[in-house]
C-alpha cells in the first residue's frame, strides 16, 4: 500500500508563534520534575494577572451541563 503525500509542515511567519509555543512546551517537559513544580505557581501567578477583565466560571453547576439544562 502506497503512503499518501503529506503537504509539508506550515512553516510559514503566520505560524512562528505556534511551533514556538510547541517548542516551549517540549522544553519544558523534559525539565527535572523538581523545576516543573519550582516554577508552576510563578506562571500561573502571572497568567492571572494577564487576563485582562473578570474571572468566570465555566459553568455554575455541573448537573445543569450533564442533563442539558433540565436540572
């Protein structure tokens, strides 16, 4: 059975940023587990502070996205 053509990769500048964010990502999975923890609440102290308006909650009571509204 032949293999399909795959396009290749967009590498283009519009997709810089995402390969990037893919990069981070596969860096920072190989860093000792003592340096993920170490640095885990310092990001998500500064993800807080850059939402920019109010917090919400997804949905204020799980029955009511489990049943579809009804209870």
């Amino acid at each position: 059975m032949a293999t399909p053509d795959l396009p290749p990769p967009p590498l283009s500048p519009r997709t810089w940023p995402t390969w990037l964010l893919v990069g981070l990502g596969w860096t920072v999975a190989r860093w000792p587990w003592w340096l993920q923890r170490a640095t885990g609440p310092w990001v998500g102290r500064r993800q807080y502070h850059q939402q920019p308006g109010p917090r919400r909650v997804g949905a204020p009571h799980p029955g009511r996205v489990l049943t579809g509204g009804r209870g």
